[in-house]
C-alpha cells in the first residue's frame, strides 16, 4: 500500500526552532528525534486550537 505522506516548505526561524527542539528531545531523551515526529505531534494535538486562533485573528 502506498504511504499517502505530503512535504510542506518551514524555512528560516521555524526550521531552526524544529531543528534545536529535535535536538533538545534526543539529549533529554536519549532517543532519535525527528523534526518530523515534532510537526506531526503538533498537528495531533494542538490543530483544533490553531485553527480556532487564526479564524478570530483573520475575523478581526
């Protein structure tokens, strides 16, 4: 079955902030991190509060 994955384009200051955290979570942890286990982790959790911020920011 073919994975039905997406990229998306983080650059600048986002991808630096990804990068330390991911590096962060391997030293505290000891474990391999992603910066992609972080983005999804994000989106898993904190999706619907995301998008309920930016509705009231772009209704004004």
């Amino acid at each position: 079955m073919a994975r039905n994955d997406t990229s998306i384009a983080i650059n600048g200051d986002r991808k630096k902030a990804l990068q330390d955290a991911a590096v962060d979570i391997t030293i505290a942890t000891r474990e391999p991190c992603k910066i992609s286990a972080i983005v999804q982790h994000l989106i898993d959790n904190y999706l619907d509060e995301a998008t309920r911020d930016l509705k009231a920011k772009r209704k004004g």
